[in-house]
C-alpha cells in the first residue's frame, strides 16, 4: 500500500484517500478522499446522513474503514491504531451530542482530559500539582466556565458543555480537533463566541468542524468541503460551495 | 461547597470505621470476659454470626468497587470468595493430620476414602500458613486477570459480561462438585481442628477470628477508598458514565477494568478465606450462580457507590435473612429478597446510603444559600427574623 500513496500526503496533517466504510451493505462511507494541510481549519458541511460523523470515527479509530488510506501527520496509519493509541498521538474529538462526565465536577472533567500520563500506575499515585491548576485555570478562563468549575458537569446547560467539552479538547492539548456539530443548541450570541474560541484554538492547532449552522460556518471563513452519501461532492471557499448547484439542490435547498 | 461535602463525607467514613472498631473490639471483650449471665454478655454463637456478615461485607465491598464506580457488574464475585474460602479450607484440612477419621498423617480423609494414595500436587505447601494466605491472594487475583484480559480485551461489557461471570462461577460449581477434582467434591471441606495451634472452635479462636474479620473490613474500605478518591478512582467513575469519551482522551479502559477487577477479586478471596474458619465448612454451593446474584443485591440496597453503603447492606440483608430463614416464613425468603430488591430499584435507586448522602446534601445546599441570603441581609444592615 506504502506504494500507492501520494507524495503529497506527506505534507498533509490529515490524508484520507479511496475510504470505504460499509454498514450491513449500506455505503456510509463512499471512495472518500480529503487532505488538511497543517494548521489549516476545515468546515465540513452536508445532509444528516453525508457520512460527517463516521468520518470523524474513522480518524479516531472508532471504526475500521473497509478500504482507502487514512494518515496522520504525513506518516501514521491511522486504520492500524485504536483510540487510546490515536488520542495519545494528538488527536481530540468533541462529540455530536456533548459528552462530558456528568456526575464529576468541571474541574475534574478538565483535569482527566488533561494530558498526563495514562498509565494505570501513575493516575493511581497521582499527586495535583500547581502545573495541572494552572492548566485547569487557563481553559476554564477560556471557556468562560470560570465560576461553574466546582459544579457537576450534568448541572450545565447544553451550551455550557459544548463548551467544556471544547474545554476537554483544549486541555488535552492535541494537534488535531475534530469537533462535531459545536454549536447545536446555543443561542446566536453563544454562537458567534465559539466561532472566535474555534478561530482562536485554530492559531496554533489543526481543526476539522462540522457544522449546519450556515451563518457559523461563514463565520470561521474558512475552507468548506460539503460532503454528501459518502463522498466530497464540492470544495472551496463558502460563497463557491454555496454557489454549486448539486449543493443546492442536495444540501442548502432553493 | 464542595468543601462541606467532602467534609461531611469524611465524618460517615470515620463514623463507620468508628462502628467497625467498636465492634471488632467490645464484641469480642464482652464475650471472653463477662460471665455468660450478664445481659451485656455477647454469645459466641452471635459473634460469629456477626462475622460471617462483616465477611459477607467486604465482599460487598469488593462488588461496590468494580459496580459502583467502574460500571462493571460481576455476578460471578461469590467465586473468587469462595476461592479465597477453598484455600482457606485446604490449609485447614492439612492441619487436622492425624486426628482425622482415618488418621492418615498426610491424607485428608476424603482422599482415604477415595482410595488416593498420594496427595495431588496442587495440595503441596497448604500445610503452610503463609503459602495459603499466598493462595488466598494470589487464585482468586489470577483467575480474575486472565478472565478480565479476555474479557476486557474482547470488549465484552454490560449484560454480556455479567453473563460470562454467571457462567464462570457455575463453571466452577461443577468441577468442584466432582470427587475426581480433588476437593472434597459435594462434602467440600470441612471438621476442621484448627489454626496456627489454636482450636477453631474454641471462644478465644473466635473472638480473634471475628475481630481480624473486623480489621479486614476497616483496611479493605481504607483500601477501596484510597483507589476511589485518587485520580485513577475518577477515571474509574468516568469509564462507567462515558467509556468511549474516556478512550478518546487517551485511557487505556480495558487497563483500568483489569486493574479494579482483580483487586476486587482479591479483597473478595480475603473475605472467603476469614469466612471459612468461621462457619466451619466450604463447599461447592458457594460457587452457587445465586450467591453471587445476592451479594449484589446487598450492594443495591445499601447503596451503589458509596461503599460504607455496601457494607451496611451486607449486613442489613442478612441480619434479616437470618431472622425470617430461622421462622415461619423460611420458605418465602427468596421472594421477599426478591421482592426487597424490586422494592429498593424502583423507590430507593440510590439505595439507603446513597439515597441518604443525596437528602444531606440536599439540605446542606438549602442551608448554604439560607447562610447566603442572610449574609445579603446582614450587608444591607436589616437582620433576617428566624425562627430558630
Ligand atoms: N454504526 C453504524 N451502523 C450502521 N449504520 C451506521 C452506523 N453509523 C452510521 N451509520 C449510518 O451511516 C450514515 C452516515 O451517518 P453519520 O456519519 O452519522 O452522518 P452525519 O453525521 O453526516 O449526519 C447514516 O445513514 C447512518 O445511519
Ligand atoms: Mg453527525
């Protein structure tokens, strides 16, 4: 396979070329190809059912692609890990729906995605050191979760743990994110304040966002690929994509 | 705020190694020196029925650590007890020598009346104390791993899990009912003499015995607690409410679940093994797949995750199958645990403790912002009117 890969891929953060992914004979996943560059920001948009979400598990390792080439960082097979081996790489993921540890408090939530050592031994014998409160206290700053860092995390708002689970994602320090519908549920304002957070974590980290809040999307002013049953059906900027007819007529409407 | 909890949570926590002590303590005084008439004169045959459930609690214990915090439930827990009771046993039938029926110096005498001529190997050491406590430790823990590995590692969780550990534990039920394994088969072990020189039956074997047991129960809570309430214990926490989010940062979960699984094991082969010189006999019915269902069932009641909880379950449960198994109402003990545990699912999810830390804090939160709202009448110079 080393043979067949293209020699940009290399240079690529993130290089999916020819993935296949079936479920019980249904093609979610149809001859995907895509490449984000390092440090680049990418909005994926497309219907309910494009295949964003699986994407997003085959990066991580959630699922196992039938066929195609997935790399990381120009050189990692990403289809030969599994999750606890691609977070370790530098890989973070915010869910669809907002997963956080509900029954723990917002620090604790911050404080396990923090990235330490994952060994057994050493979490058993952990000691909280000044370094990890101030890790704890920057994302929180961050986040604007500031005076709700002794709450549990069940006790958020739906916005408050898109929030902190964005807060997970930063803590973990990771050098890609993907994040999966951030904005579902908040209000406009809320909105545009994940828009500047994205755009910020974006300054030194690659980010893969999908989202259908278009208004969100153009915010990011970034580059958009619009995927649909599977496949990249247009790529471009956000006035090209919306411009394209197929995006139109399968996605956007008239 | 959460100052106050985890103060108030340490007050329960020192209240119940306070109770263990008293009783691991005063049970075992009042029966070696106050005469048999005094009315505060505590009967052997009562102390050890209150060991056997401080046994019966630190296997709860053991349940509440891997069900409570860590989301797996085990309903094969009775057999790594019950391991922990065989290697018990096999030490004490090696002690009995010749003093047996058929006095053999080295045979136990179901190997005579087997027509065994040898011992098997698998007996070589138990004459040894220290070897069988080794035992003790080390079959239940090892099973445990190698059970969990696969399990864990195959990604065998929920329902489908329990099912393994149901069919694990009947499993053994079966080989150690055959004569040809080597146990005892169905009589299992038992006319035990006695341990490390002193006779298991005699009142002074038995206050010591109860009282370790105790001692037992307070290192074993020490032990679950220190494990909860490090960082591993949250992760631990954050595998049972969101396992594929606790991959995704990079936790290695079926490490995790192997690690608590077997240390669970251990603490219940511990149990089994203080359990066995007090009741006097091991047999196969405590492979039995509805023990184990029942030790869950003291878990559920006393409260899941709270470990003093379990405990407390563990010994409520069996206080009261101890007085409805000795009535008339014998045959209807299955149905009212059964009936208990419905009771306690649909009324009391959080079981007594749990249900009970929920309305303490409940109130603590009411008492706080009632402190907040005087406070705020104290700024603005007015003085809040309370009826004390
Ligand atoms: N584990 C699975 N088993 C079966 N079908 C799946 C599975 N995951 C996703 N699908 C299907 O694959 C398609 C793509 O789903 P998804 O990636 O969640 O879409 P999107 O996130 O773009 O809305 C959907 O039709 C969905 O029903
Ligand atoms: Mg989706």
């Amino acid at each position: 396979m080393s043979s067949a890969i293209d020699p940009r891929a290399t240079s690529a953060m993130l290089y999916l070329d020819g993935v296949h992914v079936t479920f019980d004979g249904f093609h979610a996943i149809n001859n995907l190809s895509l490449t984000i560059a390092p440090g680049e920001m990418r909005a994926i948009i497309g219907p309910n059912g494009a295949g964003k979400t699986t994407m997003m598990d085959i990066i991580t390792g959630k699922t196992k692609p039938d066929e195609g080439d997935v790399l990381f960082d120009g050189i990692t097979d990403l289809t030969r890990l599994d999750e606890t081996q691609i977070a370790e790489l530098g890989i973070g993921r915010k869910f669809q729906k907002p997963t956080v540890f509900e029954s723990q408090t917002v620090e604790d939530n911050l404080l396990l995605a923090l990235n330490a050592d994952h060994r057994v031994r050493s979490t058993l014998f952990w000691q909280r050191s000044k370094a990890d409160d101030a890790a704890i206290d920057c994302v929180l700053d961050t986040i604007r979760l500031d005076n709700a860092r002794r709450q549990l995390a069940g006790s958020l708002s739906h916005g408050q743990k898109q929030w902190l689970e964005i807060g997970m994602l930063l803590a973990q320090d990771p050098k890609l994110l993907l994040v999966d519908e951030p904005v579902a549920g908040m209000t406009d304002i809320e909105t545009h304040q994940t828009a500047e957070l994205l755009k910020e974590i974006n300054r030194d980290k690659t980010v893969v966002v999908v989202e259908h809040d278009m208004t969100f999307v153009r915010e990011l002013g970034v580059k958009v690929t619009c995927l649909h049953e599977g496949s990249v059906l247009a790529e471009g900027s956000i006035d090209q994509v919306s411009a394209n007819d197929r995006v139109i007529e399968v996605y956007l409407g008239r | 705020m959460r100052h106050t909890l985890t103060r108030s949570l340490d007050r329960s926590a020192t209240t119940f190694l306070l109770i263990v002590a008293g009783a691991g303590i005063l049970l075992p005084l009042s029966n070696l020196l106050l005469p048999a008439s005094s009315p505060l004169h505590v009967p052997t045959y009562v102390m050890t029925l209150f060991g056997k459930y401080v046994c019966y609690a630190v296997l709860a214990l053991s349940i509440d650590l891997i069900w409570g915090y860590c989301g797996i439930l085990s309903l094969g827990h009775g057999a790594f007890f019950a391991l922990g009771g065989y290697a018990m046993g096999m030490y004490l039938m090696r002690q009995i020598g010749p003093r047996g029926v058929y006095a053999d110096p080295v045979l136990p005498d179901f190997m005579v009346f087997l027509n065994w001529k040898t011992l098997p190997w698998y007996w070589y050491g138990f004459d040894m104390f220290w070897f069988a406590i080794l035992m003790v430790v080390l079959v239940p823990s090892l099973l445990a791993f190698c059970f969990g590995w696969l399990a864990f590692r195959s990604r065998v969780t929920g329902v489908y899990f329990s099912i393994i550990t149901q069919a694990m534990t009947y499993a053994l039920l079966l080989a150690f009912f055959r004569n040809d394994f080597g146990f005892g088969g169905n009589n299992g072990l038992t006319d035990f003499k006695d341990l490390l020189g002193f006779n298991v039956q005699a009142s002074g074997t038995r206050a010591a015995l109860f009282a370790t047991s105790c001692l037992l129960l307070a290192l074993s809570f020490l032990m679950c607690r220190a494990v909860v309430r490090s960082k591993l214990g949250k992760i631990l926490i954050a595998i049972r409410d969101a396992e594929s989010r606790t991959r995704f940062l990079g936790y290695r979960v079926e490490s995790y679940k192997l690690f608590v699984f077997t240390l669970s094991a251990c603490i219940a082969g511990l149990a089994g093994a203080l359990y066995v010189p007090q009741v006097g006999i091991i047999n196969p019915s405590e492979f039995a797949p509805g023990n184990s269902i029942e030790a869950v069932i003291w878990v559920a009641v006393g409260g899941r995750g709270t470990l003093v909880g379990a405990a407390l379950g563990a010994v409520v449960v069996n206080y009261a199958k101890t007085l409805f198994t000795s009535g008339a109402l014998a045959p209807y003990w299955l149905f009212m645990l059964g009936a208990l545990f419905i009771l306690v699912t649909l009324l009391l999810p959080k079981g007594l403790v749990g249900t009970w830390y929920a309305w303490r804090e409940g109130r603590q939160r009411a008492a706080l912002s009632l402190d907040a709202d005087s406070a705020a009448f104290e700024d603005s110079g007015v003085k809040p009117h309370m009826a004390e």
